[in-house]
C-alpha cells in the first residue's frame, strides 16, 4: 500500500498543472534579464580602455601564478577586474571583426584573398601547421629540459601529427586522379591506427605509472589554450566544410579532430597531476577518459580505412565494370 501511495504522489506531482507556470514565469524574467538595457551601458566602455585593462589583468595574472599568491586577497579583485574585462572585450568582439573586415576590403588584394576560397582554406591549414609543429617541438623540448618522458611522448605525438598532416596538406598540390585521392585517405587511416598504438603507450605509462609531470600553472595555461584551440579549429573545419567531400580535405579534418581529442586527455592529466590531490578517483577518471581516446581515435583510423576501400572499389566497379 506505501509502494501505490507514493507512485500516486510521484504521478500527481509530475502532471502538477503548475509546472508550467513555473517555466512561464522563469522564461519571462530571464528573457527580462538578458534584454535589460543597462547591460549595453556596464560594458559600454572606451576599447582602447578596455585593451588598456585587459593588459593590466594579464600582467597581473601572471605575477599572481608566478609568485604563488593565488590565495592572495588582492587577486580577487584582479579575478574580479578579469572577468569584467574578458565581458567587455567579448561585447566588442562583432564590432571589432566589422572594422577589420571594412579595412581589409578596402585593400585590393585582401579583398581578392577574402574572395577565393581556396586561398583562405590553405592558409588556414598552414598557419595551423605552425602551430602544431610549434606546440610539439615546445613540448619535446621541455620534455628534455624537465626532464618528463611523458611531456617528450606528448610532443612527439603532436609531432607526429603535425608531420602527417603536412604531407596531406602538400598532397592538395597535386591531388592526382580521385582513386589516388581515395588511396591516400585510407592510408592516412592506417597511419591514424599506427599512431594510437602510441597514443595508447602514452595512456598506459600515464595511468599505470603516473607518468605526468607536475607542470606548473603557466604550461598547464599553454596545454589549455592549444587543447581549446584544437577542439573549436577542429569543430569549426567541420562545420563549414561539412559537404565539401575532397578525400585529401577530409583526411586533414580527421587527424584535426584526432589530435584534438587527444589534446583532451592530455589537458585531463597535466592539470590533475598538477591540482590534484593524488587521490585514488584521478586514476579512475585517467583511465576511463583514456580509454575512451584510445576507442575513438581507433574508430576513426577503422572508419577512414573501410570508407576509403569502398570509395575505391566504387570506382573502380564504374570505370572497370
């Protein structure tokens, strides 16, 4: 009898005709909230104010970290101060695209640059080679310096990566015939595959051994900011570029979308290591997260090389019969 009478008050309670109201009456003020007109005069600010204090704010922050006062009472109000500055800098952000796109369309050859579409593409994919040959050799390099094996492993990967796209990226050159393309799409799918067998070394050395390397505040920033930047590049490639179908283009995309779920779990670790506790749930969450990397990268290398078989065996049942 106690199990149907609270089966009936679980039933009443879910079709309780206010629930809607509810959600009315929260939609409404948040909508009230969002559309207030002051917002626009809180941010409103100089930019040349704003870029003035967003200065101040990262000098500040990196003394903070630096000298270990992140504790520090004055640092609040300098979190404080961020945060408002990070506010306004995001409010101006659509203006500031707007005056650029204005000055650079009035230049003849950025205008004809901004028009051709495979001029923008390729110089997308080669400033994002530098970056990741940057990010890998830094990291190779302070694997040494440290010295880390884990730290060295993880550059050598990104490395790795950086290398393999290069030569996918100097194929766009000279594509060849769309069978060939095909071929050079599943092969980047069997190099995927080599390279999780390292990626899957470098999970187990972390968690079996406890590889990661305490890196500090700053070089925990760097790993974020290249993990954020992988992840919303890699996102964004795919995004716009969703029904463009070249097979060399696409292979590019994947090994983005592989180093950036790497990225991932490399950011997990350094800042686990470095903030953590140690405690035994960072291994758990290590382990579960890793292996999750490992089956997705796997996934990937599998499903570019069954497609790109079956890709070729489609032409070559067109052209052979």
């Amino acid at each position: 009898m106690k199990h149907i009478s609270f089966l009936n008050h679980w039933q009443n309670l879910l079709h309780w005709k206010g629930w809607g109201s509810f959600a009315g009456f929260c939609v409404r003020y948040w909508k009230t909230a969002v559309r207030w007109s002051g917002w626009k005069r809180l941010f409103s600010i100089p930019s040349s104010l704003v870029l003035t204090l967003t200065a101040v704010c990262i000098i500040g922050l990196v003394f903070v970290f630096t000298r270990g006062l992140a504790q520090w009472i004055p640092a609040y109000f300098l979190y404080t101060l961020s945060t408002y500055c990070l506010i306004a800098l995001c409010t101006k952000i659509p203006s500031i695209i707007r005056c650029a796109k204005m000055w650079l369309v009035n230049h003849p050859k950025t205008a004809e640059f901004l028009a051709n579409k495979e001029k923008k593409l390729t110089a997308a994919l080669y400033v994002d080679q530098i970056i990741n040959f940057a990010y890998g050799i830094f990291k190779i390099v302070l694997g040494i310096l440290l010295p880390s094996a884990w730290i060295g492993a993880d550059g050598i990967y990104n490395l790795m990566q950086a290398i393999i796209q290069l030569f996918q990226i100097l194929r766009r050159k000279h594509p060849g015939s769309l069978e060939q393309q095909w071929r050079s799409y599943r092969d980047c799918g069997g190099l995927i595959l080599l390279m999780h067998l390292t990626l899957t070394g470098l999970v187990f050395q972390m968690v079996n051994w406890n590889r990661a390397y305490d890196q500090g505040e700053i070089l925990v920033i760097i790993t974020a900011v290249f993990a954020f930047y992988k992840i919303i590049a890699s996102f964004l490639h795919i995004a716009k570029d969703r029904k463009h179908v070249h097979p060399v283009d696409s292979s590019v995309r994947m090994l983005n979308l592989a180093q950036a779920i790497f990225a991932i779990f490399s950011l997990q670790a350094s800042m686990l290591h470095t903030f953590g506790t140690g405690g035994h749930w960072e291994t758990i969450l290590n382990t579960v997260t890793g292996c999750v990397v490992c089956l997705m990268v796997m996934a990937m290398g599998i499903y570019m090389i069954r497609r790109g078989n079956r890709e070729i065996r489609k032409i070559q049942e067109t052209c052979y019969g």
